[in-house]
C-alpha cells in the first residue's frame, strides 16, 4: 500500500470502547486492535475494501464486517470510529460519523489506551523485525498468558489476544512500557512524516472509558538496544534516562549471542545471559537476523523477570510468522519461499537467508510497495535484488493513485542489470507465473517479495510446474 505523510490529531478525551467502528479493519495493525477489544467483550464492527482471511477470522471472532465503505456500514449507536493512516480523509464513513457527532480517533490512540491498562507493558520499536520480535516474545511468555498485539499473523496463533496471566514479580509498576528498540536503523518509510510522541500513562478508571494520554514522552523502565549500531547508542531524548540493556554479538553486549548454527531452515542459538549462564534455544526460521530477534526477545523476557528455562521453551515452541520466508510448497525440485520484504535491507537479508537454503540458484520475484517508496528507493532495491540469479519484476502495488508522474520499476531493473544480476519484467500476476515456471530448474529456490500480491505468484508458479507435461528421456 502506499503510506502518506499524515499528521495524526491528538485525540485528548474519553473513548467509549464498547461500540468501536474500524474503517479498514482487515489491517495487519486494525485487526489486532479489532481482536483484542472482541476479547475484552466490545461489539466490534468494520469495512474493508476487500474480502481477506484476515476478516474472515474476525468475523469468526464474532465481528460484523463489510467489504466496501460506505456510510451506511456505519451503526447508528456506535461510540467511536477508530482509522489508520492508511484510510483518506474523504472516507465516507468517516464523514458520517464526524455529521453523527461520533468521536474519530486514530488505531494508535486506542492500542496506546490498551497498552496503558498493563501492568507491564513491551513496546517493540526500530525499523526491521518488529513483527518477528513480537511473535518471538509472545511465544516465549506463553506460558504467563500474556495480552499482545502483532502486525502480522503467527503460524497458528491469532495475531492478538487478551491474555489472563499476570507478570512475574520482579518487574516495577512504574516501569511501563519497557521499550526495546530493533535496529540497525533504516529509511523504513521515506514518504513518511514524523507523529509526535505519545505517552502511555494510566487512564481513568470509568465504566466502558478511557482517556487518551497526554503528549508527553515515553516512559521506559529498560531499554533494550542492539549492540554495535550507532543508530541505536544514542541515548534517548528527554525524561529520566532508562537502564539499557544490550543485546548482539559484540563481546560487552549485555545479552550476548554466543553460537548460531543453521539446520535447514531451523537455528539452533545459544545466548550468554547478563549473569553469565548459557541457554541454548531452537528457532524455526531461518536467517542471522532472525536469531538475533529471538535474542532480542530473550533479553525482553528476562528483563520482565521471566525464568530462561520458560523463555527457551516458548522460543522453541514458535513456528514463524506468515510471509517471514515461509515455504509456499515444492514441486519437481523447486521450492517456493515467500517473503514480506519490500525495504532495501529486508531485500538484502532475505535473499542472503536464501543462499544459505539452497545449492541451486535463488530467483527472485519482486512486487515494489507504494509509488513514493519506489521513486525514493527504487534504485538502492535494484542494487539489493542483484543477489539473486534472476529477478523478475511485478508492476509497483499501491492502492491510491501516484502523487508522482513516471514512476516505474524501470531504473530498478537498470541497477541489477548494472550490479550483474539478470532482470525480467511482468505485468502481472497471470504473466509472472508463466515467467517463472520458464525460468527454473530443479534445485532451484524461487522468494516471492513484496507486500501486495507476490505470495500468490509462487503458488501459481507450483501449480504450472505440476501442470507441465513430463518430458520422456
């Protein structure tokens, strides 16, 4: 989709969470919101523009849901309309709720309304691995029950859920939320403006009520940070300075990763915790990153008092996040990954997870996000996606139309091309599938890239490869 620089009005009184409306509720980020709020016993409701598993689950889930926005998927005794930045302004079912004198509010002031009923809390913050820190962590203190929020979908476990548990006994009420930054640090979202920051403090306590905290900044009682990155040293602006800790490979990280050793598309890590004892943990998803992130939720965990012996089981428990490089099939020797990365150095992580899959080549089929994303970083994706032993090219996936005139993939294939690599270009789905399905060879590992509808490519690339006639010798 394409992101927008949006300034986002800051929402300073009650929200009646008993009736909420969400206008794009089928959102990685709406419909984890839309999901803890059903398990607090709110009557959720909610459009989108198309049908998706997503609301198909929520509607499971017991909310109403409508594909198409309209103003009359508004209810009449709705308390409040919740959008994202994803949503424009002229939406008509904000308009109809701004003439029924229905407050609107964005999804980060009821996630940060949410947040700030916690005890202890966990904010995930940085520019790569967000969600697959989340995952991780909320893997790793299942067994407390916790309540957590994922902007993107745990294979086998809903992307949110209200948790019954209660925090172990080491951690300090004031202490909210610990803040765990994920560098390196990146241009994540070039075409995006700065949000104010926000503080998550305790609300008023009213029946079916809450208040919105005020602008100030984020308390952190710890603050975990990846070792090595000058992005990440510096030290946080205003307020009381947090406890850092640590985490990565550098011999003086506080929480350090000792060993990673790959078994297939398993990593099996080992972490020397701040005491010095060792703890060894299996992680099924490929990737050095990726076991960082897993030390990067150890770290989070121990910091909230929980037992390594608990974390190491929970970690080992996780089965990966959908399109984090997870395998849409085989057929005839070529296996199909699919990846939700569309950043330079997402690009860059992926194909280099892929490498380490494989003896045969790594083909690439690449769909970019968003028209400003691509004028900005087109070029550095191109030199990114040169990794790869071919890469085909999808038309750029946005849902508004281009604030930009002549914006292409064009000077992208030009940069693999000028670093080495081989590049082919495609209308669309129905044209790549056959493109590929040309390309490949036995051995070889195809990556699907990109957020819109490359994963679809790699399942109907399986379908051509079972289709093709076989070839007596």
């Amino acid at each position: 989709m394409e992101t927008r620089n949006v300034i986002v009005p800051v929402h300073d009184g009650h929200i009646d969470l008993a009736r909420p409306h969400f206008v794009g509720i089928g959102g990685a980020g709406m419909s984890a919101v839309a999901r803890l709020l059903l398990e607090r016993g709110s009557r959720v409701s909610g459009s989108d523009t198309s049908d998706t598993a997503a609301l198909r689950e929520l509607e499971d889930a017991g909310a109403a849901v409508a594909i198409g926005h309209t103003a009359s998927n508004l209810p009449t005794d709705a308390t409040v309309l919740v959008w994202s930045s994803a949503v424009t302004p002229s939406n008509p079912e904000i308009a109809a709720a701004r003439r029924a004198g229905i407050p609107v509010v964005h999804r980060s002031d009821v996630l940060a309304l949410l947040i700030a009923t916690a005890e202890q809390s966990v904010a995930v913050a940085g520019t790569h691995g967000k969600t697959m820190t989340t995952g991780i962590l909320s893997a790793a203190l299942a067994h407390l029950d916790p309540s957590y929020a994922i902007g993107g979908t745990p294979v086998g476990r809903p992307n949110a859920h209200r948790g019954r548990g209660r925090p172990p006994g080491r951690g300090d009420r004031r202490e909210r939320p610990h803040r765990k930054p994920l560098p390196p640090a990146g241009r994540r979202r070039p075409e995006r403006g700065r949000r104010p920051p926000r503080a998550v403090r305790r609300p008023e306590r009213r029946p079916g009520r809450l208040r919105t905290p005020g602008p100030q900044r984020l308390r952190a009682g710890r603050l975990l940070r990846r070792s090595g990155c000058p992005a990440a040293d510096r030290a946080p602006a205003g307020g009381a300075r947090p406890r850092v800790v640590t985490v990565g490979e550098a011999k003086d990280a506080d929480v350090r990763v000792l060993r990673v050793l790959w078994d297939g598309t398993a990593s099996h890590v080992t972490v020397q915790d701040t005491d010095g004892s060792w703890h060894e943990f299996t992680l099924a998803v490929p990737g050095r990153h990726n076991a960082l992130n897993a030390a990067a939720a150890f770290a989070a965990g121990r910091a909230l008092g929980a037992e390594p012996a608990d974390l190491v089981v929970g970690i080992s428990a996780f089965q990966s996040i959908k399109r984090r490089l997870t395998t849409t099939g085989s057929h005839a020797g070529v296996t199909v990954l699919d990846s939700y990365a569309h950043h330079p150095s997402e690009i860059t992580a992926d194909l280099a997870t892929a490498r380490m899959l494989t003896e045969g080549r790594v083909i690439a089929v690449f769909e970019p996000t968003g028209w400003t994303r691509t004028a900005a970083l087109g070029e550095e994706m191109g030199r990114r996606l040169a990794a790869a032993d071919e890469v085909v090219l999808l038309d750029v996936h946005a849902s508004v139309e281009s604030p930009l005139a002549g914006i292409s993939t064009a000077p992208m294939a030009a940069q693999i091309v000028a670093c080495g690599g081989r590049a082919h270009t495609a209308g669309d789905g129905r044209d790549v599938a056959d493109m590929v399905a040309e390309l490949v060879e036995p051995g070889d590992l195809v990556v699907t890239m990109g957020t819109g509808t490359a994963g679809r490519v790699g399942r109907a690339v399986l379908l051509r490869l079972a289709e093709a006639p076989v070839v007596a010798a």
